[in-house]
C-alpha cells in the first residue's frame, strides 16, 4: 500500500508541475506565432505547406536526399475522374429483379476466336505483379492458390518464370516482356494465354533498371542475371521497329503456344485508338489496357502522375472503337487501373470490358492482418516484395485463403447486382444498365443522363 501511495502521490507532483509548464510554453509560443515576422515565424512553414500536398513535400525531400529519380509504389495519388459518375438503375415494375433461387452465371471466355479460349469461372482476373522485379515468390505461390481457389487467372508479369507459378496456378498469364527473360519456348507453351507487355498505368513504356542489391538470389539466377549486374528491361521489345512488326510476333506466339489466346497490354494514350488499330491488324485475341490509375512496384512519379488517361477515359474509347470496327465480339477486351470495389468492376463490364484486372487493392487484402508482421516499424511492402527484408515472414498459405475470399466477396456483390438488373448472368449487363449522373461522365461514357428520361432506352428494355 505504502508503494501504491507513492506512485500517485508522485503522479499527482507531476501534473501539477507539468501542467504551469506547459501553459506557459504553449504561451510562449502562441506569442512568438502572434508577433514575430514572418522572416523568424515558426508559422511559415504552415503557410508554405498549404502550397503543395505533405506527398510533394516528402518526394522533393526524397530528390534532395538522393539527386536521382526516384521510384514512388502503387502508382499516382492524385485524383483522375473515376466511375462514381455512373449508377445502375435497378429493377423493379418495368423490368423484374431475378428471383434469389436462380442461379446467376458468372463465367467469362477471353479469346474466344482462339483454338484455346481461356474460360474463367469471374470476371476479376489478379494484374501482372513480377517475380523478382517485383513481388517474392512466396507471393507468387499465394497468387496462384488463391486465383486457382476461385477459377481464376495469375499474370507472370514481367519477372522471372518461376515453376511453382505454374504448379499452383490453375490458369496462367505469362507476359511475353521486352526484357531477354522467359521468353524460351517451353515457358511459353505452359501459358494459358500470352500477354505481350508493351506498356503499362503508371510506367508508360520506359525503360526500367534493377539495381543488384534488389536483385538477389533464386530470382537473379532464374532471370539470367550474372552477379553485380543490372536487370535491364528495355523501352521496346527488339522485335518491334515499327508498328507493323506487332503481326509477325503475334503468330509466332500463337504457332509456339498452339493456339491459347495471344493479347497485348498498353498503357492508354491520346492515340489509342491508333494503337488498338496496330492489334487489330496483328489479329490479337485480346487487348489489355491500363489506366492511368495503374499501380507498379515502383516508378518514377512524372509516368504515374503525368502520362496515361484516367481508366473511364481508357475503356469507353476503347469499347467504341472496337464497336467501331465491328471486332468486339471477336477481340476481349481486358481493363486495369484503379480498380478497388465491386461496384467499379461492375461498371466496367456493364461499360463493355470483358474482364477486370486488380493488382493493388489484392495484393493489400491478401496480407490482411499479417500487415502486424512489420507495422508500425517498416512499411507493408517488406513483406511482399521480393527485395523486402521481412519477406520470409508472410504465411503464402494463409496469404492464398484471404485472396480467395477477398474474389469471393467481390463476385457475391456482384452476383447481387446482377439479380437486381433482373438478369441472370454477368456477361448480359450492358450500358443501358446505367444512368449518368453529370454530362461530363455522360458525354465520355455515351451514357443517358440520369434527370432526362430517354424514350428509345425506355422502349429496349420494354
């Protein structure tokens, strides 16, 4: 009792010492912000940093630091205009919901001109996330459990071909990348579908360079990197000087893989429609487009904030234009870049995308609560990235099941908003699901606007 005593009674000493000092140094300052010129104002730096974001401020610290560029993970911050100009306008009267008992299809095919269409079970395909350039192979093996778990498909992405990928992996995309790596026939012919990966959301098409201190181990041997050498990933692939020179390596690719889909990734530019001009001409199966809310491992801050239109931009020019064509029904049309909820992914597919592509709102379910392995002490990437020093801690298995739930729960919302369209299969949702809620997202996406009633709309669905 007597030490219990003591410590309240020095407890109580302390508040009362401590509470005059810090009113008078609250005081002190207060006065020195009230009086002093701005020349000596602690104030100034508040002032100043109204200027520009605390993310400005810690990057052009980080260019202080460093003199070189430097490389900001999961792309751009800023806010591109996005899907909540759009909503779904449900049924009721006019047309009915579907009733709960019947079941809603949500099966997909991408390629389905191909001699090996790829036939998902969702809509939600995992993005491109590479071995060794980016994410640890004990993150790879979770991708493949977790998208197998669900019917879905991995993408290699630009790193190195690691096996267990395959093992693991019901279906798998391999990125046939501008880099000299998993380019050998019998890597290609293990994929259920070839991505040739010109460029993507947040990097546009430059040139990257892996540095060997972030490049080490298994990966390094597997990508044919001699030690203390750089990886080098290229702006081009060397197959390709001009625009032309696409439709050769398409059949190439198609002969080496006997038939499986063969598509192409490109960051979204201003000539889009002249680049999807360049695959229709190649006689693609597929055209992947990236927004330009993209993530990536890591890039510099001008590609992921500067290049690359915003993804609602990306998908309506890319739907009309293959409608334009009269190729949509036989070139899938895969879209990424900003994707973190149901209803966006909904809206895509309801837009005219064939399929979804989610990399980082994924890759942060499927930590989940093992994000405690190394917060609040280092970031959550050291868990998952392939240089991270906390890597070897992430439970790939536990990692794979909360990736399966985080596509089931995604696909059960969208399950019920099929019901409540009054359909009974994903691929039956359409445009004229939507309503446009400003002219801006109106005019984009040719969506009707909400507050004017639209006769030959109304009559379709009648």
């Amino acid at each position: 009792m007597g030490l219990l005593a003591g410590i309240i009674s020095s407890l109580l000493l302390i508040l009362v010492l401590v509470r005059p000092l810090m009113k008078w140094v609250f005081g002190h300052v207060t006065k020195l912000i009230m009086t002093e010129s701005y020349e000596e104002n602690i104030w100034e730096a508040v002032t100043a940093s109204r200027r520009f974001s605390p993310i400005t401020n810690v990057e052009n610290s980080l260019r202080s630091e460093s003199g070189k560029t430097i490389e900001r993970p999961f792309g751009t911050a800023r806010k591109f205009m996005n899907f909540d100009g759009l909503i779904f306008s449900p049924a009721q009267l006019a047309t009915l919901p579907t009733s709960e008992n019947i079941y809603i299809d949500t099966k997909i095919v991408i390629g389905p001109y191909a001699k090996k269409p790829l036939r998902l079970d969702i809509p939600i395909l995992l993005g491109a996330m590479g071995y060794g350039v980016g994410v640890s192979e004990k993150v790879r093996i979770a991708f493949a459990k977790g998208t197998a778990a669900v019917g879905t498909a991995t993408n290699a992405g630009e790193g190195g071909f690691l096996p267990e990928d395959r093992k693991n992996a019901k279906y798998l995309i391999i990125q046939y990348g501008k880099a000299k790596w998993s380019k050998e026939h019998e890597i290609l012919k293990q994929g259920d579908a070839i991505e040739i990966h010109i460029g993507q959301g947040a990097h546009a098409s430059a040139a990257s360079e892996i540095l060997p201190e972030a490049l080490k181990g298994k990966s390094r041997e597997i990508m044919g990197i001699k030690p203390g050498d750089n990886a080098i990933i290229p702006s081009r692939h060397k197959e390709i000087n001009h625009k032309d020179d696409l439709k050769p390596l398409v059949k190439y690719l198609r002969e080496v893989t006997g038939g499986v889909p063969i598509g192409v990734k490109i960051c979204v530019g201003h000539k889009l429609e002249e680049d999807m001009e360049s695959c229709i001409h190649a006689e693609v199966d597929f055209i992947s487009i990236d927004g330009g809310q993209g993530g990536s491992k890591g890039s510099a801050p001008i590609l992921a904030d500067d290049f690359g239109l915003p993804t609602i931009y990306a998908l309506s020019r890319a739907v009309q234009y293959l409608e334009k064509r009269k190729v949509k029904d036989k070139i899938s049309l895969l879209v990424g870049g900003g994707f973190f909820t149901p209803g966006d992914c909904f809206k895509a597919l309801a837009l005219g995308a064939n399929a979804v592509y989610m990399g980082t709102a994924p890759l942060w379910a499927m930590t989940h609560t093992q994000l405690m392995k190394s917060m609040p002490f280092e970031p959550p990437t050291q868990l998952t990235y392939d240089s991270g020093k906390l890597k070897d801690k992430l439970d790939e298995e536990e990692a794979a099941i909360y990736l399966e739930k985080f596509f089931l729960s995604f696909v059960e919302e969208m399950k019920t908003a099929v019901q409540s369209l009054g359909k009974t299969s994903i691929t039956d949702v359409n445009i004229e699901d939507l309503v446009a809620l400003d002219e801006v997202t109106s005019n984009i996406t040719k969506v009707p606007l909400a507050y004017q009633h639209n006769e030959k709309i109304n009559k379709r669905r009648l």
